[in-house]
C-alpha cells in the first residue's frame, strides 16, 4: 500500500505575513509623518517668491505694451503700491502680490491718481515710463520701463 505524504505546517510558516490592524497602524503613522513634513517642502522661500512676482510683473507689464501696439490706443497699467496689487486698464484681472512683499513704485505723477501709480504705453513703441522695486528683506529686485521705448526691463544686480 503505498504511503501518503504528510506536510506539516511550521508555526513560524503559518504565522507569515501582517494582520490588518498592523498594517492599519503603519499606515496612520506614515500619513502623520507625510502630514507634518510635506509642508516643509511645500512652503515658497522668499527668493524664490521674490523671484516669482518679479517675472508676473514684467509679464504683466509687457502684455500691457503688446495690448497697446496691437489694438492701437494707450492702455494704463495701474499700481497699488498699499494694496499690493497691479492690473491693466479695461482688463478683468489682478496681479496680487504677496503681503510680504514690499512694493515701491515710481512713475509719471500726470498718471497717478490717489494711492495708484500708472504707468502708460502708447502705440508707438513709447511709454510714461517708471520703475517698480520688489522687495523681501534684504533682497531687492528693479523693474524698470524706459519711457523712449517702453522697453520693460529686469534691472540687473
């Protein structure tokens, strides 16, 4: 008669693997620790938020001056230096900058009115001219607008 074989399971084999509620346990404390630390890498620096609003500004800026040529009239681009906020005459949307910035602004004082600062770009190539200062602690960046071309221009350092 032949035998048949008989596999006996190991204790130590029979216990392999995790229950759920260890898996459960590991699981919340992996999500505490990606909780805690994700704002770490999340949060802008201040250069890099300097840097930021400085390349939205020019931007702005040079959109104004491409407004300006393309449909043939001035447009006015408008500065709060208070409010922190920039926006182009007779468009919907507002630049806002962060409150930690500071914001200085000069330009043609015919285009100021109360607490905002205009400056104007004229179809042919021409502006009112100014220059915008961003700053975050000790970090400063210029913007200027040459009044002879309306050229928008990053100031270097």
């Amino acid at each position: 008669m032949a035998k048949t074989p008989i596999f006996l399971l190991s204790t130590a084999r029979a216990r392999a693997g995790y229950t759920l509620a260890e898996l459960l346990v590991v699981l919340t404390i992996l999500g505490l620790v990606t909780a805690i630390a994700a704002p770490r890498f999340t949060t802008r620096s201040d250069p890099a938020l300097l840097r930021q609003s400085t390349t939205k500004t020019v931007n702005l800026l040079r959109s104004a001056k491409i407004i300006s040529r393309r449909t043939g009239t001035s447009i006015k681009v408008f500065i709060n230096p208070l409010q922190k906020q920039i926006w182009i005459e007779g468009q919907g949307e507002t630049l806002q900058l962060d409150p930690k910035l500071n914001l200085i602004v000069t330009g043609a004082e015919v285009e100021s009115v109360d607490e905002t600062i205009g400056i104007r770009f004229f179809p042919g190539g021409m502006s009112t001219g100014g220059e915008i200062n961003l700053a975050i602690g000790s970090i400063t960046r210029k913007i200027e607008v040459i009044w002879a071309n309306g050229e928008v221009r990053l100031a270097q350092d």
